[in-house]
C-alpha cells in the first residue's frame, strides 16, 4: 500500500479514528522496523486482527525485523493486550517494550516510527490529536532520534517469559 503524498494541513489529524487509520497506514507500510512510544497504548488500534497480523507478518519477512514499545505504563499491555502478548511470546527478542524513565523530557505524546521515513506523532497523549509525516525521512529523522534518547533511558519490562521454580 503507499501512502498518499500528504502536505499540511492535509497531514494533521483530529480526532481518535484519523488518528488511528493513520496509524493503521503506517503499520501496513513497515518493512523493517516499528517504534511505538505512548503512555500504554490502551486507545492505539494494535489489538485489532489486521494489526497484530500485520506486525506478525513484519516479524516473520526479515530476521533483521523488529518491533520496539516505549510506554510510561506497561500494565495494559501485560493484561489488556492478549494478541500483542501472544505475539511478543512468538517472536521473542525482535518484540522488546521499555518503560519509560520516570524522569524522561519530551515522553507526553506518542509516537509511531515505521522504518523511518513515515511516522504518526500524537501531540499528547490526553489529546487525539497529531500529524501524519510520510515518504520524507528528513521530517522523520527528529523524531527518530527523539525516540532513540527515550529508548536509551528507558527499562526492559514485561519479560516474554516468567521464570520461577
């Protein structure tokens, strides 16, 4: 699928479903990699059957693939999310989620990378407003590096499996 040639204000979003059929672009146009950042990605359309499948499929074209999750709150995402845990369990270390630091700057909104040259940027993650960046890697590249400090400064969570005796 390729995305439409978007200039402003065509690229701004309003509203919960603009902001989730253009996450819903953006997951479809993955290749390689997957950034999503939020604060627990219980309102982001990822549970749906085509998404999961989508990102399964992702992870099973490339062995280089991955999927990285940046959220302030893991606890959706133990609990709330059965096809993106069955996922996570199936794909093993090319699925990895991060808590974001307590301290971390610039972690209100949220953010969806896919190979870095489209991206959906959520404002804030109180708000269902944001913008759509597609086929311009320059735009991305802010917001990639952006995403890269969070990672660095964040902490594994919800290990894909639970040891014990």
């Amino acid at each position: 699928m390729e995305l439409p040639d978007l200039t402003p204000p065509a690229g701004l979003l309003d509203g919960r479903e603009a902001l989730a059929a253009a996450m819903r672009l953006v997951v479809a146009q993955a290749k390689r990699t997957l950034c999503l950042m939020d604060r627990d990605l219980s309102d982001w359309p990822i549970e749906e059957p085509a998404i999961a499948a989508r990102i399964e499929r992702l992870l099973t074209l490339s062995r280089r693939a991955s999927v990285r999750v940046l959220v302030r709150d893991e606890r959706w995402l133990g609990r709330g999310a059965p096809r993106l845990t069955a996922l996570r369990r199936r794909a093993g270390g090319t699925f990895e989620v991060r808590r974001i630091a307590d301290d971390a700057e610039g972690a209100e909104g949220g953010l969806l990378i896919a190979d870095g040259d489209c991206a959906v940027e959520r404002f804030h993650s109180d708000a269902f407003r944001g913008r759509l960046v597609a086929g311009a890697t320059d735009a991305v590249e802010p917001l990639r590096r952006h995403y890269d400090r969070l990672w660095d400064q964040a902490s594994p969570c919800l290990p894909v499996t639970t040891l014990g005796l």
